[in-house]
C-alpha cells in the first residue's frame, strides 16, 4: 500500500497515534502542547473512533496536577490512557509519575518539551522539563522530527504496553511541535500491525476490579520498602531490548528504521556528536557537507534516553572515534556537567572498563549547551563544535549559539557557514498576526507536499506582543528529504506583506544575490520605488533583487475580503516562485480553498476564488533603477531619549538583534526595570481618535475604557499654553472649581492600536450630524508628526494634584496618571483597562503578584515592560510567580509587609528616644486611609531616615532597612479566570479564607485566552470553546457567591462597560477593606469571536440580560446592621438571547448543532431567572440579626 | 353547514385563516397549535440569502480573529468539519414542518442574487414546500435604479423562479408602487399563482435622547388593513393569480372584508402573537356565527362581492371618494408622523 503523504504539525503526527490507541485522554492546556488536546478533543466531537472503533473519551482537567491524577486513576481502573504536556505541566505531573512508575503501569505522555520557568518564563522549546523528569522511572524516546513524532508515538505505546514501563515520548517544543512538514502518514493497518492486543488485556487483568479486588498504593517501612523498590528492575533491564524490537519490527512493517542509538556519519568518524533531539537533524545535514569535504566526522542520535542501555550505545559508536562532543539542551546549573553529558561519561567508562566497548581508551568527552529557549541551532554552531572536537584541548561545558563574554563557555563560529541546498526553494514571509500570512503558508505547505513530489517545511516565528504582532515564516520546498531544524538565512524568495515594515525591519536581510522580492505595496510598479526606505533600495540594487509589486489591500477589498490578503499574496508567491505551474497551482489553490473554507459558506468560497483571479491582473515587475535616490531612512529603534538600558539592550530585541546581545548586559536575577514601553512606538492604528474640543462632555469614559493607556486629560493652568505647538487642543473644564483652569484630551498617536473602543463608548453626539462624535476616528499618517508633538508637550504638562479630586468619580478619575501603559496586550483588551485603573488609584503604593496568563504576557513579556512610573520614581513593583501559586505568591507579599511593618513599628517605639517622641508617636498613629494621609506618612518615614541616618546603632540601620514598610502598601493579586476558577483555585480559596488584606483581581474572559481559547470553568453554558466544541454543557461556576460564604471578604463583581461608576467603587471598597477582596472584572475578549469595538455594548448587554450581576458584598456593613449584599444590576430586562448572539462563541453552536445550542440557551436563560431570583433574595434579606436578648 | 372552503395558489384550503410568515413557525409545536385551532396554512419565516451570506462571513471572522497572531494562541475556536451553514437548518426545518402537520406549509424566500432565488427556491419544492412565497423586501434607495427596471426586475424574478419550480409560487409585496395595478398584471402575466399584499417595512425609530436609530418592531394594527381592502378590491378579476392580503387582519370581520373585497386567503400573524395563537379557533368560530347569522352558505359566496367590479358604489374606491373623505375628517393631527404605535 502506498502511504499517504500529509503535511501536519508536530503536535497532530503524535496526537494523531496517541489518540487511535487511547480510551481516556485527560488534559489541560499548555503551550506548546495544547494543539495536541485540542485535536484529540476535536476529533472525540467529531465522533472519531479509535483502533478498536470506540471514541476516546477527552477530559480537560483543571491544571496538569488534575490531569495527571484523572490518568492514574484510568490507568488503574483498567483504561489506555494518556496526555499531552509541557514544561510546568510536566513538573505538576511528577509525584503521580512516580507512582504511575512505580506501578508498571503501561501509558505514553506525549511532550512538547519546553524550558521550565527560572529567571523567567518562557513558551519555547528545550529538554528542561523532560530532563526534571528523569528521575520518575518512566522510559524516555526522543523524536527528532515531525514524521518520527508520528512513528515513535507508535513505538513508544507498543513498548509501554509490552514493556509495562510508562513513556514519556518528547520531541522539541515549536522546532518539531509546530513544524509543518511533509510526513508519510502511517495507517490504523500499521497501528494494528504493532499493537498486540495481548498486553492490552494483560492490562486489563491487573486492573482494579472488585470483583478480584486487590490492594495498590500501600504504605511500606524501613523493613520492605528497599527491597520492593528494587523489585523492578528486570522491567527496565528488558526495556530497550523491548524497544529495539519493536523498532524492528515497525522498519518490516513500515520501512523507517529506527535504533536505541542511530549512527549518522562516516564510519571511521574520528569526532562525533552525540545529541537528542530535533538538532540531529541539523547536525546529520552538517556532517554531510562536512564529510563530502573530507572530514570524517558523525553524528550518534540517542533515541531512548531511559532506560540507557550502555551496550547499544557503544555498539552504535564507530571504533574509530577519538573525541565526542556531547550536547544538552537544557542547564543544570551547579553540576558537574548536563545529564546527557555525564550519561554518556559514565556509560563509555562503564563499557571500556567492562569490556564492551570498540575502543580501548576512553575517547576524551567535551560536554555542551546549546538551543535553550529555542535558540537557533545552526550548521555553523555544529561545524565550530566538530573544529572544536578537532583541537588539542577543546572547551568542556561549552556553550554555543551565544555570546558568554563573562564565564567565557561560549565557542566562536562562522556564521557564513551554510549547508542549504541549492534546490531546496527558501522562502520568508513577513506578516502581521492578522493579515492571514501565516495560514497562507501552512495551505501553500499542504498543496505542494500533498500534491507534488517536493518535499516541504514550515516554520512561524510570532513576536512577543499580542496585538499587531509581526510573523516571519520560513518555508523551504525541494526535492530532497528537508532537514534543516534552523531558520532561513538565506532565501530565495522574501515577501514583505506589510509595506510599514520597510520603516523598522530589515526585511531583505536574509535575501540572498538574486532572489525575488514580493511586496505588498499600496503604491503601483511606476510610484513604489520612491517610497521604499534608502537602505532597503540599497539592498534591492546590491543584492540584484528582482522586485515584483501588488496591492494585495486593495485587490482584498474589492473581492469583499476585507483585511485578509492570505489568498492573494499565496496566489503571487505560486505565480512568481515557479514552484508549480501557474495553471496547476491555481487549480490547487482553489480546491483548497474548496477544503478549507467551503465549510464556512459558499459566500467565503467564491470571494476567495475571486481574489485569487484578481492576484494575478495586479501582480506587477518593477524595473530596479540603477541608483538608490530615496531620503527617507529606516526610523530609529527607540527614541535617543531613552534610557541607557533601553538603548543598549531592549532596543537591540527590539531591531531582531536579541540573539547578538552576550551574557553580559543581561540581569544575572531576572529583574528589569519597568516603564520601558514608553520607547517603543509601534505605530499600529491605522486610525487615530481625533478630539472635538467643542463637542466633549469630558466625562472622562474614552479615558477609562481605552486598553492601552493613549488617552488621557489633564487640567492645567492656562499659562502653561504659552508655548503649545500650533494643533494643540484645549478647553475651559467643565468642572465648576477648575473653571480657571484649560483641559485637554489628547492621544498618543504612535502607541495607539486604533481599536476604537473611546469611541464607541464616547456619549457626545453633535446636535447637527449624529455620526459625529466628540471622539472620532481619522487616518493615522497624516495625523502623526503633529500628534507626536502634541503628546510629548502633553506629557510634559504638570500631573493635576490628586489630593483635589474626587476620586470616586469616573470624571475624575480620568486626571490620575496611569502606570500602566502601551502594553501588547489585543487591541481593544477588556482586561487591561481594569488594570489600568488599579495603578491610576493605587499605583504609587502597589505591590504586584501575577498569575501566568495574558496578564503577565502583557505585562511582563520582553522587551518593554508596560508599568510604569509617577514624577516621584513610583510605581507598580510587579512579579510572576507561576500560573497555579498566585494567590499563595501575593499572600507572601502581604505576610512579609505585614512583618516588616510590624517590626519598624517595634523599631520606631524602641528608638522613639533617638527619633524623638513626636516623630515616633505621629509614624505610629497616622491616618493613611486615604491619599494626603499617605502622602504625610511618606514625609515623616523621609524625616525618620534623615534621622537615622545620623545614628551608628544596629537598630537604627535596622530601621534605616525597613523605615518603608511603615507606608501601607496596597497588595494586588491578578490574574485570570484559569487561575482564578481552575488551577489557581485552592490557593484562592485558601487566601479568601486567611483574613490577610490583599485585594484580588480576577479579569474574568471566561476562557483560556492566553492558550488560544480553552473552557475553564468560568465558560458560560451553550459557550464553544476549545474541549467544549459541542458547547459547555455545565454552568458557569459562580465565584463570586462561594466566596461570599466566608462572610469575611469582599467581594464584587464588576464590569466597567456597564457601570464604570461602580467598577471604580468596587476598586476603592476593595482596597479600603481590611481583610481579603476579591473583584471579578467582566473582561471581553477576542475568543468570544466579535469586533472589540462592540466591547463596551457587549459588557452592557451581559449586565441587562442578567447574565452578569453586578453586585458588592461588605463584611462591614454587617456592624452597620445592613445586609452586606448589594446588587447594583437592574432585573434582566432583555432576554439572554440578545446578549449572547453577538458573540461567535455563541453563534458558531447555532452553526455546529443547531437543536443542542437551542437546548443550552433554554437552560441557559432559565438559570439566569433563578440566579437572579437567588440573588434578589439573599440581597432583600434584613440585616444584622437582633441578638438574644432583644440586644442589638 | 356552514362551508368555509377555500383554494390559494391551487392548494385546497379548509378555510380562508392563514398564518403569514412570522418567527412563530420556527417552533413546530406553534404550528401544530395553530393547526389544531383550525388554520388553513401557513408560511414559514423567510430565509434571507444575504443573511445566509453574512452568517457565513461571520462564522469566518470569528474562526480567523486573531489567528496565528501569537505563538501561545493560534486559535480561539475549534475548527469544526461541518458547520450547519447556508440553507441547512432553514431547509430541515422546512422538511420537519411538512411533516409535522397536515394543512400546507409554504416557504418563504427572500433573494438577494437571481441565482439565488432559483437556487434557494428549489431547494425549497426539495424539501417538501407546497409552495414558495417570494418575499420581495427591497427598499429602492439607490437613487441610480428607476421605477420602470425595478419593476421589470421584480418580474424577471418571478418568470425565473417560475420555469424553475413545479410547486405553485406567490409574490408578497410592499404597497409603494406607482402604477399598482399595472404592476400586478405584469406579474400575473409572469404566471404568479398568488399575489400577496402587502408587505410591511420595517420602519425603525429615532432615539431623540441618544441621538440614534431605534429598532423597533411594531405588530400591525387593524387600521392598517384598509389599504389591503383597496387594492384588493381594485385587482380583483382583473388578474387570474389569487390574492392574499396581509397586515391588520385581526379579527372574523377582517376576514369577512377581505373575502368580500376579493381575497382568496385573509393572513394574520399580529393578532397569535398578541392574544397567542388559539385566537385563530375564535377567529374562526366568529366567522362561522357571522356567516351563519347573516345566511351566507359559503366563502366563496361572497369572494369580490364588495370588489371594484361588484360594489354598489365602485366610486368610492376611486379619486372621487377622496375628495370627500378628505372634507370629512376633523383636523389631521400634527404629531401622527411619530404617533407611538401600539407594540
């Protein structure tokens, strides 16, 4: 039979064996293993059966911990059973690891191997976690590409089953997880073919069953556990032998071979590389160019890992080896050297020693890191690490790929070094998150590796920010077998798919002399020349680039497609590139449009074909001028103002220079400063919010609501307006005791994402013309140089003093500087303007704990951070713990300021002599419940150090330590629904329950938004979401209610586009409370599936349809005799109906099952009644009982 | 005995009662109540081919928001391998309703592309419609299109969908037509089986405090049945398609007046939702009273008895009745433009 050859992800080629030889998935989503869920859930709803024709059953849980224990359990009952993971999720999987292990329970968990969080967090690939994880006695099969994901999935079930031993199966993080590649697909017959249903029912048998009840998971002592513990140990004796026959027996099915150690080299290599992972690839593609050479070199892919089999290891080594590079990808800091290095050591003693080995002498053993986080691995690092190996003393405990200018590990290479293929088509196409470049490629992937001989590679490289993110796709096409694990860096084909581009990025970086440029261009081939930046003319006419042009916008607007131009710039790339004929690729393109879209609607099908004709009519040759005539420049990174660190070291990550930054300019701990996004203007709205002074009210609502802090007001003395550029705006504010004053509005016109959202909340309409508004929007480019100078000027009006304002008030609020600005987040975020307001009232005196999420992507993502700073230097100090240990991580916080406090208040009474009496008595006794009280306290806690200061006891240098801790802090625990409903939710609970004063803000999207669109358990009934694809069928949990059964925290719930007047009360009687409070913020997100700009609507319609109360519970109004509950939302006054149909989320159901999204909205709708019923009653009751007695 | 017999469109009918297109008839219980009130037929809902265009660039927004944008979340949504797109769910609902009662179901079908009528209005008589009413919602506010190409579009419409189906087919229509009777020939001569008058425009108010339009559905009043009298009367004999009228029938007096004024079928929709749907076994028995007090056998007795042709004063249906009605009444009432209607 021929097999079918597909081009799939990493994630779907293990997800896709995983899935057919399963019964019970338990999941929970982690980047970048979450796809391999999301499919196994997909196809589950889909009713897709396994190999033994039942469908699996998928469960999400809520955290990996939960996951891992819902598959122990599965196991134990008798089930195959798996799951998916990563990084932090593989280390909250590792106590039931162990047991599973210590079990001999037969599983596969599937890994996406992926750094574990150290100095930071991050999402991409390495052997970190993998490697924390080898101690729990599962067996260990790296894959090293996305077809051997597929094949070693396989081998990896067939051998737990037979072996009794549980794998862990991994292959890299995004290199191989997110790769597109063309793979032979492998069949159910070939699945069939290695499964031997006997150990299924061996399995079986030792399940737990009353009816041959048995007892597992004993307690054991001193006498017995050793022994028992031991007792394993022919399991793992006979592991690999397992292993390597199954691998043997899947080349005679299959025809891919597949050993414990697999040679790739000259046979009589006298240096080798032992590595594993998808870096062998790069490695093999080295060595060959190496040895056509004539070097004699060679590459030993370790393939099991656990249990190690010295025996085949040395058995795979060429007799002839001298010297052995051995490579981890991961870092043990403190050892000896990294786990495979000191492996590999220790097996070549133990083998020489005993005689096994094919050489005598121990060859000498260099050790060394390399590709952490997903660092490029290239053929040059890899032919500097074979020189090395060369040398009379070569480094050990090495490092390649960066610049160690302070411990000096890191090896120089030749980054001119190159073994690309001269056939292989190398291509890279810069995009925008949103512009569909991405998806165009992965389709161009599909149609050439499914429908040519070629051989194809996909790989998307995102940035870190969320909204207007660039994408860089490198795509290679050939006719040989694709090996290279690295990115392009010298292309033969370079699209820029976004003119903007030109201004920041070196986009023609990796052309190489000749290849053909593709640009999106709103200018035709006659104008564009005049528009392009000098460098980039430069560039074109050195590197001899052939330049073709099209208006990709244009041509999607007129075939009715809006923004997205994926089909079109696809339709160039196949015209231009030659991969296929013209005629022939067209043809495919629209049978996969056919494939892909036809599902949405035939409307999406014929505007699709449409724009794919109308590519080709506008698809343009520029004639390249011999010279470079422009004047315009590429614009400078980050302004000359910028702080030092900024210049030096974000500005280089920034220009897509990170990789070239050495050791040396980064925080040893991690700690960056904040304040930082101030620099970086992305200049991403196309359209700007332009201020009609006449028309505003200035209520002050376009400020609060707007996601990335570029909308602001001051009042000012008019005085100041002596020197205003010419366009800046003002007006008499309309606040009676200011009047004498001027205020203005003003936009930061380069950091504004142009999501609209000031203007749809904006409620001034003109008399005359009711589409005008007092904030309207107006294309960017002509607005900016102007705007720029209005908001520098703005910026350096005086901060209006806070002391003045009523900071209660919505209109007021509008005045207090944020410090919280320009962040990544979406445009049109729900979340941040939540957090906006936070620093706006508390921001001076915050202490910040965040859980992983969105909100400490955006927060705390590389290479600016969005907190910022007052006049004074303060302002937010902000960390990231983990994901799962939030609330725990901000109690810390509290407990430790509580301690200090307590202390300097001890402090300050021991030394009351030295500080003097009043001093000490005023520090002890202050009032700082409000804003000038604090601002008192600080003045004193200035006077105590200078005082201090000139005392020499140990107590006053103490005091000198803690004299801080005297001003109360306001201690803010965020984060979001999957932390706060799911993962996060015991340490929740526990700190609701602790009496501590912390204040909680829980930005509820009722989704995984930061994964990519998970249910939690905040999902709302009827809602689709990824592991609710038929719909969530169970309702939203309600937090709010649990956490008011304390009866000793605060709770709100909040949602500022319905009630901002109480979104911002809820704020000040949430810090004000002297114990835990928690807000649960209404956050509208992209994963609810409509335009933003309807955000503020949409928060509206949720509060009027009752499907979010809003409402305040205040333990102190008991003591007033009141009920602590108080709703502040109106009975539902429109029917659920109303709200949800707005949103995809609801609407795709409709689509999907029509009779099962009428069933949910019924439930749904009568679950509304009754929960607002509830909350009427419990909000109608009286309130402080009268006590016994008749006393009150 | 009383015969309430009647035929539309070629169908047999039990009576003159028919349900007009309403979202009442999405639920197949209504229709089966309505039914055993005795109603005589009933036309779904329209399905709307730009609605179904749009519903399809609405799921593809909101699978493609904010896709391959950010390493961590490539998606939002599960991709799905079916959606119920297009006509899907329209057309099973259309089949279950045929199923679930006996008296005819006709289908209602809103176009926005020839193809599109011919297309959808197939898949119609497929799914088991006994007949398609053409719900020919247009408002002519391109100032480019002139009277006489609309109209001959609207013609087009009717001959295409004609030679495509074999099921009878009708055409509901709005009342702002120059030349009505005109028109109406024209489309009996495209071989319309039924004219239906007339349709309703959504007429959306004006929020004076939020400055903004306000959606704002009004049922039809019985004042509005008048206009249908008219015309009725005016057409009637002198086209061979039959005539429905629609809009202000709430009662057996307004059925009453339709027949005599012409009408093959009197619809209502305004009156079920406001008194539910059983007001149809009132309406009903009333007529059966009315017709047995005033010794009338049948209703196609008194079909067109009060038409232009046969009234006793065919001058009032005329200008000269204009004239006098004008003089006769007291004073027009300056605010009636934004009188608030009754929901």
């Amino acid at each position: 039979m021929i097999p079918t050859k597909i081009a799939i992800e990493g994630n779907e080629a293990a997800a896709y064996v995983a899935y057919h030889l399963s019964e019970n998935i338990a999941i929970y989503p982690i980047t970048p293993s979450s796809p391999m869920g999301e499919l196994a859930d997909q196809w589950a709803s889909e009713g897709r059966p396994n190999l033994w024709g039942t469908v699996p059953r998928v469960t999400e849980m809520q955290s990996e911990a939960g996951a891992v224990g819902a598959v122990h359990g599965a196991l134990q009952a008798g089930a195959l059973s798996t799951t998916f993971t990563s990084s932090q999720g593989l280390m909250l999987m590792l106590p039931n690891m162990y047991k599973i292990a210590g079990e001999l329970t037969p599983t596969v968990f599937h890994i996406a191997a992926r750094s574990l969080a150290a100095q930071a967090l991050s999402i991409f690939g390495d052997h970190s976690d993998v490697m924390a994880a080898r101690a729990t006695g599962y067996a260990m099969l790296a894959s090293n590409s996305v077809q051997e994901a597929m094949d070693q999935a396989l081998i990896a079930h067939a051998a737990a089953l037979e072996s009794r031993i549980p794998f862990m199966h991994f292959f890299d993080g995004f290199r191989t997880s997110h790769e597109v590649s063309k793979i032979e697909q492998l069949s159910l017959g070939d699945m069939r073919a290695m499964i031997d249903d006997a150990y299924v029912h061996d399995h079986r048998i030792r399940a737990l069953s009353p009816d041959h009840p048995v007892v597992r998971g004993t307690a054991q002592n001193p006498d017995v556990y050793f022994q028992a513990r031991e007792s394993v140990n022919p399991f793992y004796l006979a592991c690999p032998t397992i292993v390597q026959n199954v691998m043997d027996r899947f080349y005679e099915r299959v025809g891919r071979r597949y050993n414990l150690f697999d040679y790739y080299g000259a046979p009589d290599a006298d240096r080798i590389i032992v590595i594993m992972g998808s870096g062998a690839e790069a490695v093999s593609e080295t060595v060959d160019t190496l040895n056509s050479g004539g070097e004699r070199v060679g590459v030993l892919k370790v393939r099991l890992y656990r249990p190690f089999s010295v025996e085949h290891f040395v058995a795979a080594l060429p007799s002839t080896a001298k010297s052995i590079a051995v490579l981890d990808r991961t870092k043990e800091p403190g050892s000896l050297g990294e786990p495979l290095y000191l492996d590999v050591i220790g097996a070549l003693h133990e083998a020489v020693t005993g005689g096994i080995a094919p050489f005598t002498a121990i060859p000498r053993v260099i050790g060394g890191r390399y590709g952490l986080s997903s660092k490029e691995f290239t053929p040059a690092m890899i032919a500097s690490i074979f020189g090395e190996l060369g040398k009379d003393r070569p480094k050990n405990h090495f490092t390649v790929g960066i610049n160690d200018d302070i411990t000096h590990t890191s090896l120089d290479y030749d980054p001119e070094f190159s073994t690309e293929d001269p056939e292989t088509v190398r291509a890279v196409f810069y995009g925008l998150g949103a512009d569909g470049t991405v998806g165009a490629n992965k389709n161009s992937i599909k149609i050439i590796g499914e429908e040519t001989e070629y051989y194809a590679q996909g790989y998307f490289v995102y940035d870190s920010k969320k909204s207007g993110s660039v994408t860089v796709s490198h795509v290679r096409f050939g006719p040989r077998p694709i090996r290279s694990t690295y990115l392009i860096s010298r292309a033969s084909f370079v699209a820029c798919h976004q003119f903007h581009f030109l201004e920041r990025l070196d986009v023609l970086k990796a052309a190489e002399m000749g290849a053909t440029f593709l640009l999106n261009s709103p200018y035709c081939a006659a104008d564009v020349w005049d528009h392009l930046p000098r460098q980039v003319q430069e560039t074109i006419i050195s590197k001899k680039l052939r330049l073709f042009v099209i208006d990709g916008y244009r041509v999607a607007r007129d075939a009715g497609m809006g923004g997205r131009m994926n089909t079109i710039m696809q339709t160039c790339f196949f015209a231009i590139s030659g991969v296929l004929p013209r005629d022939e690729a067209i043809a495919a393109i629209k049978r996969s449009i056919e494939k892909t879209y036809g599902k949405r609607g035939e409307t999406i099908v014929q505007r699709n074909f449409a724009a794919v004709d109308a590519a080709l009519a506008h698809l343009e040759e520029v004639v390249v001028p011999a010279e470079a005539t422009s004047r315009s420049l590429r614009l400078p990174v980050v302004s000359v103002r910028a702080p030092e660190f900024v210049q030096r070291v974000e500005a280089s990550i920034l220009a897509g220079e990170g990789d070239l930054l050495p050791v040396s300019v980064l925080p040893v701990d991690g700690t960056y400063p904040t304040a930082t996004t101030q620099w970086e203007k992305r200049n991403l709205a196309l359209e700007l919010p332009v201020w009609d002074e006449d028309l505003c009210i200035q209520c002050g609502k376009c400020v609060l609501v707007c996601p990335h802090a570029v909308i602001r007001s001051k009042i000012y003395d008019p005085a100041a307006l002596a020197d205003a550029p010419p366009t800046f705006k003002s007006a008499a504010p309309r606040w009676r005791e200011f009047a004498d004053r001027r205020y203005t509005l003003q936009v930061a016109p380069e950091d504004c994402t142009g999501c609209a959202l000031c203007v749809a909340v904006c409620p001034a309409k003109s008399k005359s013309d009711a589409r005008h508004k007092a904030i309207d929007m107006a294309p960017q480019p002509p607005l900016r140089e102007t705007e720029r100078e209005n908001w520098d000027y703005f910026l350096n009006l005086p901060e209006f003093d806070r002391e003045s304002l009523h900071i209660n008030q919505v209109k007021d609020v509008q005045l207090m500087q944020p410090l919280f600005e320009f962040s990544g987040a979406c445009s049109g975020c729900g979340e941040t303007p939540y957090i906006k307001l936070l620093t706006q009232l508390f921001g001076d005196r915050a202490l910040i704990a965040n859980a992983t999420g969105c909100s400490s992507i955006y927060g705390g993502n590389l290479p600016t951070t969005p907190y910022s700073v007052n006049a004074e230097g303060r302002g937010p100090a902000w960390s990231n713990s983990l994901f799962e240990n939030n609330a725990e991580f901000g109690l810390g916080m509290r407990l430790a300021l509580d301690k200090q406090q307590e202390y300097a208040r001890e402090l300050v009474v021991r030394l009351s002599g030295k500080i003097g009496e009043r001093l000490a008595r005023e520090l002890l006794e202050a009032d700082q419940s409000n804003e000038a009280g604090i601002e008192a306290q600080r003045t004193r806690v200035r006077m105590l150090k200078d005082v201090l200061r000139e005392q020499n006891s140990a107590d006053a240098r103490d005091m000198l330590a803690v004299a801080d801790a005297l001003v109360n802090r306001s201690v803010w625990i965020v984060g979001g629904d999957g932390w706060g409903y799911d993962i996060g939710y015991g340490g929740l609970d526990h700190v609701l329950a602790s009496g501590a004063n912390v204040n909680i803000l829980l930005l509820d999207t009722e989704v995984y938004s930061n994964t990519g669109g998970q249910m939690s358990k905040a999902t709302p009934k009827g809602a689709v979401a990824k592991f609710a694809a038929g719909g969530k069928a169970t309702g939203k949990k309600d937090l709010a209610l649990m956490a008011m059964t304390y009866g000793s925290a605060y709770i709100a719930r909040v949602a500022m586009g319905a009630n901002d007047s109480q979104t911002v009360k809820a704020f000040l009687e949430a810090e004000s409370y002297h114990g835990p409070s928690l807000i649960i913020a209404y956050s509208h997100c992209i994963a609810h599936g409509y335009d933003m700009v309807y955000g503020a609507d949409q928060q509206k319609n949720a509060v009027q349809s009752g499907h979010w109360i809003l409402c305040r519970y205040h333990p102190d109004r008991v003591s007033e005799g009141k009920n602590p509950l108080q709703l502040d939302s109106k009975p539902p006054s429109i029917p659920l109906q109303q709200y949800i149909y707005n949103e995809g989320r609801y609407t795709m159901l409709t689509r999907s099952n029509p009779d099962e999204a009428k069933r949910l909205l019924e439930e749904a709708q009568s679950s509304v009644r009754s929960a607002w019923r509830y909350y009427e009653y419990l909000a109608a009751m009286p309130g402080a009982p009268e006590k016994a007695g008749g006393e009150k | 005995m009383i015969d309430l017999k009647t035929t539309y469109l070629g169908l047999p009918l039990n009576n003159p009662l028919v349900a007009s297109s309403s979202p009442l008839w999405e639920n197949l219980g209504n229709l089966r109540e309505f039914e055993d009130a005795g109603g005589a037929a009933v036309i779904l809902p329209s399905l709307f081919e730009e609605q179904i265009e749009l519903e399809s660039l609405h799921l593809d927004r909101a699978l493609s928001m904010g896709v391959d944008s950010y390493a961590e979340s490539l998606s939002f949504f599960p991709d799905m391998q079916t959606y119920n797109q297009g006509p899907d769910g329209y057309l099973e609902h259309l089949h279950r309703a045929s199923a679930a009662v006996e008296i005819p179901v006709i289908a209602s079908l809103n176009g926005s592309s020839e193809g599109g009528w011919i297309r959808y209005a197939g898949l119609m008589q497929e799914a088991g419609a006994d007949a398609i009413e053409l719900n020919i919602y247009d408002i002519a506010a391109d100032s480019r299109l002139n009277a006489a190409d609309l109209e001959t579009r609207y013609a087009a419409i009717v001959t295409a969908v004609k030679q495509s189906v074999r099921v009878p087919v009708a055409v509901k229509l709005g009342p702002y037509f120059t030349a009505f009777a005109n028109f109406a020939e024209r489309l009996d001569a495209a071989g319309v089986d039924g004219i239906v008058i007339f349709n309703r425009f959504y007429q959306p108010d004006l929020d004076i405090e939020e400055l903004s339009i306000a959606p704002n559905l009004v049922l039809s009043g019985p004042e509005e049945l008048r206009l249908r009298l008219h015309w009725a009367a005016i057409l009637y004999g002198r086209i061979k398609a039959d005539i429905a009228i629609t809009g202000g029938v709430h009662t057996a007096e307004d059925v009453l007046k339709s027949m005599m004024a012409g009408a093959s079928v009197a619809m209502t929709t305004s009156a079920l939702l406001k008194f539910g749907i059983g007001h149809a076994s009132t309406v009903l028995s009333d007529l059966s009273r009315w017709m047995e007090e005033h010794e009338y056998e049948s209703v196609r007795q008194m079909r067109g008895s009060l038409s232009l042709r046969s009234a006793p004063d065919a001058n009032a249906y005329e200008r000269a009745n204009y004239m006098k009605v004008l003089s006769s009444y007291p004073a027009i009432r300056s605010d009636s433009r934004f009188e608030k209607q009754e929901r």
